[in-house]
C-alpha cells in the first residue's frame, strides 16, 4: 500500500506526491497521461529493436531512444522514492517492484546485453491506467474477477495437482511406449508433450507414431477435453453465486383500499390515500 | 436507425420504402428474398474466382456476373438513399455502412485489382435475414446473447487487458529465453507465438526447443488451459443470472415532497399526501 | 416410434417381436446382447481390414467375415420387416433408417470397392445398448442432455451464424494480406484456415507468416478464445435452470406406527400419536 | 480403507503404526515429510536418468541411487503390512497398490529393462501429501470437485459415448473421402485423426487436403467447438447447484402449541400433541 504523506510534509513535497502518485488534480493527471503514453513508447521502441530488419537499419537511434526512456523512468522512480512519507514500503510494494523491475533491465545491459528486451516487463505498469481514467468500473470488475479466482484458489490448486499427476504418468508411460523416438526423448521431453496434448495447444513438434502411443494420446486427449469442464465449471459457480444480490423486490404495498375513492396500492405505511387525502 | 417515411411522402415513394426497407407485404418480402439469394450467389461467384484452377477456366464469365451483381447492388443502394427520408441517417446507419461496403472493393478493382475479393463483406448483409423470415425467436435469442456479453463488457475488457499484458511479458521471456532462434525471431513473434500457444491453438510454425523455454511453455499452456474458465464463468454466471424475469423495477416516485409533512416518495400518480392528507 | 403389434397379431409373431424389439424377455435380452456383440465385432472387422498391413496378411478372410456378418444383419433386417405390423413406419424410423444403412455398404462395394468402410456407421446401432441394460438412469441423463441442447438450438443457431459469417470475412481478409502464398491459395482455403483458427484446433498446415496476417490471426484466435465463452454458457444457464428441484430433504420420521389407528410419520420425539392421541 | 490396530496389539506395533500411517505426533509428521522428500527425488532421480545427455555421464551414480530409494520404499512397505492388523485390506486398498506399483517397476528392470520408468508412478503417492499438512481444505474442496464429477458421471458417459460413437463414424467418412492418403492410411489411423480434432488438440501430423475432407473436417472442428459447451455445461451447473446449502424447506408445521405442555410444531393435520397426547 502506498503511504500518504502527512499534513506537516514541505507544501513542495506535499505538491509533488499530489502529481506523481495522484490523478485527482489536471496536474497529476497529465502526469500519468504522459508517463502512460512513454510506458507505451518505450515498450514500443524495444519491441521493434528486437526485430532484426529494423535493428540493422535504426539500432543505434532506437537505443538511444531506449536509453532516454530508462533515463526519465529512473528520475520517476527516484522522485517517487523522495517523495513518499515511507520509501521502504513504496519499494517493497507490488506497484514499486514492478516500477524497479522497468528499469533495471536496459542499466543491466551494461553487464548481460540481452536483458535489454526484459523491460517490456513495463507493460505491468500499464495497471496504472485503470486508476488514470477513474475506471471504477473496470477496478470493480476486476476485483470481482479476482474475488472469485481467490475464492477458487484451492480448489484450482486441487485441479492444478490432479493435472501435474496425470502429466507426470502419462508423459512417463509414453516415454515407455515410444521408446525414446519420435521426439519423446526423455521423461521430461514427454512430460512437455503431454502437457501440449492435455491443454489442447498441440503444436505437432513432438506426436505419437505407434498403434499403442496414439491410442494412449487418445485417451489423453479426451480427458484434457473433458477436464476442461472442471476448472470452468468452478469459476463459473463462484461467478454465479458472487452476483450482487438482486435489487430489492418492489416494496409491497398496503392490503387496503380507500374507502372513499377505492384506491388500490397505498405505501405500508400510509396513514392517508394518496389520491383523496381521505384518512385510511 | 432507419427513418421512416412520413405520411405526406409522395405515394410511390411510400410503397418503394415499403417494398425495400419493409418485409411485411408479399412485395417487400419478395424483394428481400431475391437480394438474399442474391448476396449468396455474388459471394460464391467471388469465391470461386479466387479458386486458382477455375479461375483459370472461367475467369472472365465469373469476372462478368461479379459485375452483373455488383451493378446490382449499386442501383439497390441508390434505390435505398432515394427513397429514405433521411438518406444521411441511412448512409452512416451500421447497415448502410455495410451495403456501401458491399459495393465498393468491385469498383475498386479499377484501381487496386486485389481488392475485389473483399466482396465477401457482403456476408454481412445476411444479418439482414433474420429479419426477412420473421425470426423473431432468432431475433430475441440474439438480442438475449448480446445483452449479456454487453453486460460484461467490463469484465471481458479487464480480462482482455490481462491476457494481453500476459502475453507480452511471457513473449519477450521467451524471446530472451530462445534467443532468437527457433522462429523467436523478434519479440513481436515472440508474442504471436504466445498468443498461439495460450489459446491453446498450437500451430507448431513455432515452437521451443531448450529446455527453459519449454518449461515456461508449459507454465503459458496450464495457465491458458485454466484462465479460459474466466471469460466462460464470465458469460454463464452473466446468462443464468439474466434468465429469470428480472425483479420490476422499484416504481418511480414522483419528485415531489409534502409541503406540510416533508414525506417523500409518493406514487407517480398521487395528488395527496400519504403521511398526512395534504393536497400534493 | 416402433409399432407394437395388437394382440390379434399370429402368437409367433407376437413371440418372435417379444425377442426381436423388446428386452423384457431372457430370449430378448440374449437377442440384444448377441446383436450388440455382432455390431461391435463387424466394425473392428472393417477397422482391421482397411490398415494395409493386416489387409495383406489376412484380407480374404476379413472380407469372408464381413460378408458373414452383413449377411446376418440383413436377415435382421428383413425380420424387423416381417414381425412389426407397419413395416413402414420401421422403415422410416431413425433406428430402422440406422439399421438400413448398416447393410448398403457391404452390398454397394458390388459396384463401389470403397464404400465398404462405410459399415462403421454400425456403430449407432450401439446407441440400442442403453436399452438392452435397462440403463434408465442413461437414458434420462442422455433426455437431459438432449433437451438442455434444444432449449438453447436458437441461441447456438445465432452463435453459429455469428461465427460463420465472422470465419467468411476473415478468411477472404487473409486470402487478401496473404496475397495467395503460404496455403492461402484461395478464399474456401483462407475460410478452412479461418475455422481451424476460431476453434483452436490449429493444425499449423497453412499458418501466416507476413506481420499484418500474423496480427490479423492474432485477433481471430483471441475472439475464438473469448467466444467459446458463448456457446459454454447457453448450455451451463440452461442446465443449471433446468436442474430439478432438488428433492425436498423427506423430514425425519419416527419409524413406528401407531398400534390404534396405524398413523404413520410421527416426529422423531414424539411420545403419542397425532391422530389417536394414543402413547406410542 | 486403513485399518486401524485395536487397544491390545503390542506397544512397538501401535507406536510403530502411529508414526507410519498416522501424521498426528512429531514423529509421524516427520516420518511422512521424509517420506514425502523421498517420493520427490526418486522421482527426479528417475527423470533425469531418462534424459540421453545426463545418463551418458551420470547413468551408473544415478541408478545406485535409484535402486537405494527402492530398497527404501520395499522397506516401508513390508514394514506397513508388518504393523497394519490386516495386511491384506491394507494391500488391497488403492494407497496400498500404488505403494506396491512404486516398487514393482525397478525391480522388474531386472528382466525388462525399459519398466524401471514406471517409477514415476510414484507420483500418485504424493496424494498422501494432502494429509501430511493437515490440508483439510484441500481435502475438502477435492472432495467438493470429486462429488460433483460422481454426480456428473452418468451425463459425462453420455457425452463420452456420443463423442466416440461421432469420432468413429467421421474417422471412417474421412478415410473414405480422402482416400487413404495423407496420412489417413487406416480407419484406426483416421479415428485417431479425429479424436486429434474433435478435441481441438490438432497436431496437424495428420490433416486433410482435399476438399470434401477440409469440409467435413470444418464441420466436425466447429462440432468440437460447440459440444465442449455440453460437459462444462454439466459440470458447471451440478457445481452452481451444490454450492449453497440448499435452505431446508421449512416443513409446514400446524400453528398451535398444545396448551397443556406449550408443545410447537405439530404436524398440520394432527389432532393430538405429540408430546402429552392432549387434545389440540
């Protein structure tokens, strides 16, 4: 959790949490409108040095881009630190770790130049747009969505075992069938194989040539198709029985009518008709 | 929406809307039928065209009826701008957008030749065949699926923005992870392939070979294998909470408070005070 | 529906319907069980015939059994004819449809050598075998089952039109950006892929590889993935609607009766009868 | 199930039974996270073996190892049947095999090399692991799932055999059009094929090329798409019902109380209290 700071902060710092870390006032708002639109840019920016026609004809300008970009976050996340009543919880927050994770990777390129491209990471801080745009509604949603999901937590982790067993057994027994060929080279490589199959991805890279693997593979198959049902199903008893309890049935009226004017339908607890004014 | 014409419309333009924009006399169902049948036969021509081996043999013929139809088309879209009322309502209605679209790529083949098959746009204009047949039941149940994704609209926008964050980070992962062989050849087919592989559609153009990359393969395919229980659970907790009648709505009060007695809430008819009598 | 014969019916008939149609009888039951070994025996013929290796070693002798048993159904056949007063209605019955096909096949390769294999349609007669084992409890779930679907067959019809349409105008859309190479030779091509696509089967025989298809699958597989959302939950709202009312908890009873009156179901701590008012 | 030793067996066997089978006291907790450890790295032990690169320069270290942990497990097991009061229900129950079945394999490596994989068996014993840390919620939910899946079993067998009884007629179909080539070789061959698709595994080892078969093939991908609506649908509905305790139905009781003893809830037609036989 973020910590606010106190009344009795320098007005500068006060100031300063209210644009970086708020987006009540237009400041603060254009503040991550901005950084939103640069988290954008910069992912942007890594993804296309990643492909090598364009690396060949614009590397040096893109990583210069990418390194203004790493640059104005570090200076974010520095003034993030300063400004903060209590840094230590901003930086061990979930928010704070990924704001860390964003930049570490291209400072890392000085050591290990691969881990350049792991900065996409900074799309996680595209979370941030939801608070940007007041989409209460959408935070709503997808607190509901992890409601249920936490509510499920255990018995996914339930169905989660039952799978890694069936995995382990069956990627085992088709090593034993196989016999080491057709790219079921080892235990593990036929685990792979039959997650692929069980998740119903089935890429092809690795299938079944004999009589007995294939009819294995079928009731693998089969049982992925049907096992499906089960976390689907969880989910959507938790989602049905999480729904906002229905509005409130119209209130029932009075089991009287005027005796004057014979209106019908008086609130329960009307003392007088609402179309004569005549005492019930 | 389309507009209807008035009363004072010269007569043939009234019976022209009737018999092309209603189908409720033998005319205008007539007319509906035969641009059905017409819709279907325009899209197989346009099929068949783009088959190599006929084209070969009847290129020309297929070329000449695509025009037939086309031409078609072109009078039926007029026919229809004439005879509305509001001809800009019906050009940038969602229908009138269709039909326009329906007639362009032919004409465009003037200039750009690849275009023509985009006629198959046309398939849209099906839609309209609920409404010739007097499918109401079809209508409804249509109507019924579409309130409920509409209602949770949210919730799939919120797992959308999940699984797309998701993705990026597991592409550019196994990007580093691959090395940039194997087909991750860049990060945004890094991605595609994550795309493939958590929705479990697996075309095997790609897919790893260290063992890094097929553990995290596995974690991706697991994790598509459940999370596809979300937008499920989503959509049927969404439909069976949407079947039963919903409660009527609580009656709308009249805005309007006792000048005596301060009471609230009166029906929307009332002209006197439920609490104390008084003249409303 | 099958005809029953009247009781003026010849006592052979009646006998020979008795073990032919019904199952009540042990000659019936046995009728039953043998035909089902026959079905299930004849199609593992026709199985092991058309695999080249065993073909070659034992194809006379398959087809000589295979021959054997079709001679045998065909004998069926004709009995069904004779023993069930409207022959007719058999006839056109879906079983007696199913059971007529079951021996064309065999008696078409006289003039069409590979229309043999055809016989497997054999296997629906098994659909008899939930009858043969009294399995009420199937047959009720399988009634379940059926009706659930029906009640949703308007809602999956627009489902179904919605994906057609979608697959024609995605397809003919790849066949435009593929530009005819990589197997999207054609628009009936580019739809073939289109639905492999949406439904996550994904063969990987045509896959695109320019960046706009690839973008362009991209959106088509992650609709396919919400979308199946859809049809799971029109099935799941319909059978969790039409669920029976649990059978209300029977209230525990004292299990005596009263020795006076005989009135049963008093409450467990009841010590006199609630008729009689005699001491229990 | 686990038979438990009775008051007068000897103090070693109950001290040694209590550590074994029970995880109640520091020892048998200890005994089963040992064990648990154990079941683990065997396990590993075993994959890694299997792995060409690993055994090549660790083959020899690693099956000592393995065997050690079998001489461990024999052990364990004699020592179970050793204190059990009735070996041989102990034996017979489901633990009691897999514990048997995860010893079998390295000592049948002695004459069937290839067997000494099936270790991975093993794995199934980590089911124990649930009960080790007292993980009564996982207990619970699996048993939730179990339930509902046993209340779903008859509908699930249904649906199994609708699929096989489609996947058999359409394997044949396909092999009939298609010809026996492309991979379509036999019926068994084209079974598999579309057991592959029907289960939108699609490996594409095997896909249709001809026109008639990617039609038919099309039909059978968006029959798959659409009937993995149908056990979800189960699933989720038998789970959605046995979610809330379902409200006892308030049994209608009679709106007395006997004047003389103050008894409530006579049942509606008594005449009678049950408690002191008064007239009501």
């Amino acid at each position: 959790m973020e910590v606010r700071p106190y009344e009795n902060d320098p007005a500068w710092k006060r100031a300063a949490y209210s644009v970086i870390f708020e987006s009540d006032t237009p400041a603060g708002r254009l503040f991550d409108i901005v950084l939103l639109g640069a988290i954008v840019l910069s992912v942007l920016t890594v993804m296309l040095e990643s492909v090598p026609a364009i690396n060949a004809h614009y590397g040096p300008e893109l990583r210069i881009i990418e390194w203004v970009f790493t640059a104005l976050f570090t200076v974010e996340y520095l003034a993030r630190l300063l400004v903060v009543r209590r840094p230590l919880n901003y930086a061990l927050s979930l928010l704070g770790i990924i704001d860390f994770l964003s930049i570490v990777p291209t400072l890392a390129t000085l050591v290990l130049p691969g881990s350049r491209y792991l900065v996409t990471i900074r799309t996680l801080r595209l979370l941030r747009v939801f608070r940007i745009f007041k989409l209460g509604q959408f935070v709503g949603e997808g607190e509901f969505i992890v409601t249920a999901l936490k509510a499920s937590r255990f018995k996914i982790l339930v169905f989660l075992t039952a799978v890694l067993t069936l995995v382990v057994v069956m990627g085992t027994l088709m090593y034993v069938v196989e016999g080491g060929r057709n790219g079921f080279t080892s235990i593990p490589q036929s685990i792979y194989w039959a997650i692929v199959t069980l998740t119903t991805v089935g890429y092809g890279d690795i299938s079944p040539t004999t009589i007995l693997g294939r009819t294995l593979a079928s009731i693998l198959m089969i049982l992925g198709y049907a096992i499906i049902a089960v976390p689907t199903g969880i989910v959507s008893a938790q989602m049905a029985g999480a729904r906002p309890a229905p509005a409130p049935a119209a209130p029932a009226f009075k089991q009287v009518i005027c005796h004057v004017c014979q209106a019908p339908d008086h609130r329960p607890d009307a003392e007088f008709c609402w179309r004569c004014g005549e005492k019930l």
